[in-house]
C-alpha cells in the first residue's frame, strides 16, 4: 500500500508470512490480507521447508504473493530472509496462522507516516480458536508476560513476531547482527535485542491481531517457547545483560530530561537519541 506524507515522501509496506506445513492457515491469512482496507507493495511468503510446498506455491500464486523458500531451517532465517527480500519503506510481519483486521496495514502505514522516526510498531493479539473461555485470559497471560519479562530483560519494548513492522531503512541497519542462524532462538525476541535502546520502538493497543492458541496446544510446546526465550536472552550475555541495559536506559533518560525545554510535557518513555538517517525507504 502507499499513503503519501506532508513532504511528499511516499510510504509502502511489504508484508512478510514465515511459513512451514501450513498451508491451509496460509490461506486464510493472505485471503484477510486480500481483503484489507488498503493492500500491501507486496506479500512475501518465505516456505521453510514445507513438506506441503506444492500447495503453498499455488496459494501464494492465487492470492498474487511472491513464494521465496529460505533452506535453513528456523523462523530466524524465514524472517530475515523475508525482510531481506523487502523493498517498501515498511516491513509488517505476521504468522501463517494469524488473521489481521482489516485496518491493520492502514493503522501500520499511518503510524510510520505520523512519526518519521518511529522505527518499529507492534501490538497485542487475541486467540481466535481453541475453547471460546479461555481464549481471553490465556491471551492476556501469554502476551501479557512477554511483555512484562521481555520488557525488564531489555529495558524497552520489545516487537511481538505475530504482529509488527520495521522500517525496512532500521531493518538494514541490523540485518548483518540478528542471529539469523539459530533455529532455537525466537526472532522476535532476537530483532528486539538488536533494535537497541537508540531506536524509537512503539506499542499500539489498536493494533490487532487473531491468532491461532497453538502456544497452548501441549505442554511440550510451551516448553520449547519457554526455552527458546531464555536462549535467546542468553545469546547476548554478558554484554547486554539486564543490569547494563538498566544502566545505559537510565543515563539515556537522564540525558532526555536534562535537555528538555522548559515546559516539556514529560514524556520521558518516548524519548530518544537524535540520530538521523540520510535516507529513508
């Protein structure tokens, strides 16, 4: 999609779906993207390995994506291969299983419009199968706690892989760093890290997303997530350990007061370097 700003900048967004053996939810996931408010530049579906290939490659040609296949395995390298092959102003991610609202890449495209330095959106989510009861507070519960821990671990806000976007200029910057390699690290988790406390992250509550309760399918799967969590975390010990991220997040928001005007309204949780890019998208 394409939204022009004030300075005539023209803002795209790409849309990247990691997928492996999925591909019935594929195709319910680019038929509600189909059917957005305003459609993306591009679909990029990125099969890691399908044993359903076959099909996969027939839905994203139905549904006009562009199928690339990334042979190492793991979500980290689908993803990075997806953002790689972006080229929009924006990269939006979400998964094979998830179901975005129809406003959601107009809600992405006016947030990076709106804030010229915001370098990645993300947002909540909500179960849309599984038992209707517990769809709500499993929900809160899950996303819930990665916020909250994820957050503490980082001294920021981290990006939630089922529902989020990256400016495709910020994404360059931090391509060659993620740990791309790695099948038992979760990516988002990974690009968080890697995002820094030098660049502007943003949580939007309207920014929804359905997805699919398959966290909770078994024990044994929220095992490997929880495992693959702390993994992850470890990855970047000892140099990014939560007590050196603290530290650095405090100078930074001492530094921002001790520069603000006179007057500033105190919004000290948005505040940020000044740094600039040359280009943009």
């Amino acid at each position: 999609m394409t939204i022009e700003s004030t300075d005539v900048e023209t803002v795209t967004v790409d849309v990247v779906v990691p997928v492996k053996d999925d591909a019935a939810l594929l195709r319910r996931c680019l038929r509600s993207l189909r059917v957005q408010d305003t459609r993306p530049a591009s679909i990029i579906v990125v099969d890691n390995g399908s044993r359903d290939r076959a099909e996969v490659a027939a839905i994203a040609e139905r549904y006009g994506a562009v199928l690339i296949d990334e042979p190492v395995p793991g979500i980290p390298a689908a993803n990075a291969a997806g953002f790689d092959r972006a080229t929009a102003t924006v990269v939006a991610r979400l998964d094979a299983d998830c179901v975005p609202p129809s406003d959601w890449l107009t809600r992405i495209a006016e947030a990076f419009q709106a804030e010229p330095e915001l370098d990645a959106l993300t947002g909540p989510a909500t179960f849309i199968d599984g038992p209707r009861p517990l769809r709500a507070p499993l929900a809160a519960v899950y996303l819930g706690a990665y916020r909250l821990f994820v957050g503490a671990a980082l001294a920021q806000t981290p990006i939630f892989g089922s529902n989020c976007a990256i400016r495709r200029t910020t994404w360059d910057e931090i391509a060659h760093a993620v740990h791309r390699h790695d099948a038992e690290l979760h990516d988002d988790l990974d690009v968080s890290a890697h995002l820094g406390l030098d660049r502007r992250v943003r949580y939007d509550r309207e920014l929804g997303m359905g997805m699919s309760m398959r966290p909770f399918s078994d024990a044994g799967s929220l095992a490997i997530r929880l495992r693959r969590g702390w993994a992850t975390l470890r990855v970047h010990w000892p140099q990014e350990l939560p007590i050196v991220r603290w530290a650095h997040h405090t100078t930074r928001l001492h530094a921002a007061v001790t520069a603000a005007p006179t007057g500033w309204s105190g919004r000290v949780g948005t505040a940020r370097s000044s740094r600039r890019r040359s280009t943009r998208g």
